[in-house]
C-alpha cells in the first residue's frame, strides 16, 4: 500500500508501468503546417528498435483529413523520449481527433502486442484515440 501512494504522490500511474504510452504533448500552427509532439514512455522491459504508428487526422466533425506513418524510432526500454513531426498545408485547430490506426512495425514486437500495450492520451484540445 506504500508503494501505491508512493507511486501516485509522484503522479505516477501504476497502469503505466506496463505500457507503451503516447501523449499529444503539443500541437503548433505555424509557416503553413502544423506541428505536432508526441511524449512516448516505455513502461515495458522491451527496447523498441523502430516503432512506427499509422494515424489519422480527423476534423473537428470527425472526417478523415489525413493519414500518415509517423516514424517513432527507437525507445529504450523503460525509458521516454519526445518525438516531433511536421504536416505541411495544415493548420493545427482544423484538428480534431488522432486516430492511431494502427501499429507497426514495432521491433522486436508483434504490432499487436504493440497496439495491445499502447495507451494514448492528449495534453492538447485534439483528442486523442485508439
């Protein structure tokens, strides 16, 4: 019981702990394109040596914008990294929602043990889904 509330006086979820989280950290318009910057955390004992995710931008009334493969690629295992991407001829606020799509590849993995552990979450007025 003290580890737990050890764990949460951190702000630490214990979920996490065995998880690939994703969080939409920011979203930035600028110069014709929108910016955005994924937290990844690696609560596995797993090093990814690539890790990629097809997502989908949708609209503020949920229609599909854009699909894209973002290139994660590598993540220690335990271990965080910030990963930042540029989507040229769109603006930040026309976005509604990312779907991640799908997983893969995620090496050494299997995409469905990827998609399986991958617990997505949204610091941004997008939303962010699974």
């Amino acid at each position: 019981m003290r580890m737990l509330a050890l764990i949460m006086g951190l702000g630490l979820s214990p979920v996490a702990a065995e998880s690939l989280s994703i969080r939409l950290d920011q979203a930035n318009s600028g110069a014709d394109q929108c910016q955005l910057v994924f937290v990844l955390e690696n609560g596995l004992d797993t090093e990814f040596e690539q890790l990629q995710a097809e997502i989908v931008l949708l609209s503020q009334d949920s229609r599909v914008m854009r699909l894209s493969l973002l290139d994660f690629q590598s993540l220690p295992a335990q271990g965080m990294r910030v990963r930042s991407f540029n989507l040229s001829g769109l603006e930040c606020d026309q976005v509604g929602r990312v779907l991640f799509n799908a997983m893969g590849p995620c090496t050494p993995l299997a995409a469905s043990a990827c998609t399986a552990a991958l617990d997505v979450s949204s610091a941004t007025d997008i939303e962010a889904l699974k």
